[in-house]
C-alpha cells in the first residue's frame, strides 16, 4: 500500500505528515509526499524539522516533489491538506478522484509556513493525530507506539 500526503510546497505539513506515517507505520505501508506548486528539491523548513525532531521524527533528509503524472508507486491514497488541495488534486488527476480526501476529516490543516513554532507545533499535532484516525483505514495496526516511544 502506497500513501501520498499532498501540501502546497511539500516543505511543511506533507513533510511532517510523511515523516510521522514512516516513524509509526513504516513497516505496514510506503509514504511519499509532493506539493502542487513545489520547487523540486527543497529542503523542509527549520521549523518543521523541528517540530517534528520534538517528537522524535527525523524529516531532514526529505526533498520537495511536484505533484506529477508520473506516482511511483500508483498511490491508494491521496491525502490533501486542504479542500483547494483536493480541488486541485483532482482536477489535475480525474482518474483518481476517488483516492483524494482531507487527511484530517474534520477540516483542513492550516499552513504554517511563515508562522511561529507554535503554529507549526499545532499542525503537527493535526497531522499526528489525522494519521493515527487514517491508519485505521489501511493497515490493521495496533495503536502507534507514544511520542515518548518514538523518542519525543
């Protein structure tokens, strides 16, 4: 099973998105992300490794992607951060319109870029906690180790 997190500049909420599905269902799926408008190869922002080095999630080595035609692998799932997301998602994509949702089903996960720490702290925290709910979906894991487990 492939799983597909798609953000605006893939240097921010797909990153940690990405880099938290890996920490705690890496062995269950495979995780990628992409950005409808990213410049390729960039590097995620110093608070969003931050943020995410605060619970123990390593995204350093993560590289900005475009979202393109060519998925390797064909994702099962495309999670967007907001419904402009999946607009676009899905525009660009018709034929996997059935693929693309919310990654947090209770509304979109506001962009920090630009923002504070704390703005940061509390997508991650969003993002965290959509994945855990999301999970459920596609594997039949047991519940993700803590933060603390996962060195946080």
């Amino acid at each position: 099973m492939h799983i597909l997190f798609v953000c605006t500049g893939n240097i921010c909420r797909s990153p940690m998105a990405e880099g938290i599905a890996r920490a705690r269902y890496g062995d269950r799926a495979t995780f990628s992300g992409a950005g409808t408008i990213a410049v390729r190869g960039s590097v995620p922002t110093t608070p969003a490794t931050t943020a995410s080095d605060e619970i123990g999630v390593d995204i350093r080595d993560l590289r900005a992607t475009q979202l393109n035609k060519s998925f390797s692998p064909l994702p099962d799932h495309i999670y967007v951060m907001t419904n402009r997301h999946r607009e676009r998602v899905i525009s660009a994509f018709p034929g996997f319109a059935d693929r693309v949702e919310l990654l947090d089903p209770n509304g979109d996960v506001p962009d920090p870029y630009g923002y504070d720490i704390d703005v940061y702290r509390a997508a991650r925290d969003q993002i965290a906690a959509a994945i855990d709910a999301r999970a459920k979906e596609w594997t039949d894991a047991a519940p993700p180790p803590s933060d603390a487990a996962l060195g946080g």
